[in-house]
C-alpha cells in the first residue's frame, strides 16, 4: 500500500511530538499601561519582545563559549501590536543545541520596534536572568512611556 505524502507528512509532525513537549519555554504576559497603549497604536508603532536564550557550558561541551562564558542557544525576536498579550518563547529551542549547556537561560527584554520612532519609547520591566527550569506561569511584563 502507497504512502501519500499526507499520511508521511503526519507521521513526521507525530515523531516531532515528544521533542516539543520537551522543549522548555517561557510564557510572557505583556500588559501596556493604557497611555503607553494608546500612544504607539496612534502613532502606528509596533512592539518587539526579544527573548535570548543561552548557558553556561557543559563539561565537555564541544561549542566555545563567548567572551562572557556562555553558549548562545538563540534570539527569538517577536513583533506585536501595542496591546495586552500573552504569548510563548523558546520555539527555536527545539532545534538548539542543549546537551551543551548546563540549564537553558533566558533573559527578556521589551521596547517599541522602532518602525515609526527611532528612539525605544516603552520601559518595561525585564524579566531577570532565569533558569527556564524555574520559571512556572506566565511571567509578567508591564510596560509604561518612557517619561
């Protein structure tokens, strides 16, 4: 019996399963103070949450490490509209290389994308060097005009 490149196509997203329910990752809530929001949605700019993901080296990582002593796992850069939103990081991480690091580390960092306005116009709160082991429920960050 042929196999259709759906049903080969099914069994491939299938085998995938287990290796995305074991990839880790971070939930973020981004909240805008209501000013904030309305601010960059009048002025058409967008916001970007970017996410690094990186470790410590594992004894007997084959990777080198850069001038900080850490392996970089990847940048995940989302672009989203100036609105409360709940959204989810570490996607690439499927496909990095953590037998090299000790325990992923994620820091995030959130600012207006710069489309419309050349200068980073939001503070918001970063979400502090974290061991994705450690970080369970969504992860807050509000964010503000800058003054």
């Amino acid at each position: 019996m042929p196999v259709t490149r759906l049903a080969l196509a099914a069994t491939l997203c299938l085998a995938a399963l287990p290796a995305l329910a074991d990839t880790p990752r971070v939930t973020l809530r981004i909240t805008f103070d209501p000013a904030a929001a309305k601010a960059l949605a009048d002025m058409g700019e967008m916001v970007t949450v970017s996410s690094h993901f990186y470790g410590f080296p594992k004894a007997g990582a084959t990777m080198k490490p850069d001038e900080m002593g850490m392996i970089t796992l990847g940048i995940e850069d989302i672009t989203i509209h100036p609105a409360d939103a709940t959204l989810e990081a570490g996607g690439l991480l499927m496909s990095a290389p953590l037998d090299q690091v000790e325990e992923p580390l994620v820091n995030v960092n959130v600012y207006s994308a710069r489309f419309v306005n050349e200068n980073n116009l939001l503070d918001c709160n970063l979400l502090p060097e974290e061991s994705l082991a450690k970080l369970t429920g969504p992860q807050d960050i509000i964010c503000k005009l800058l003054p």
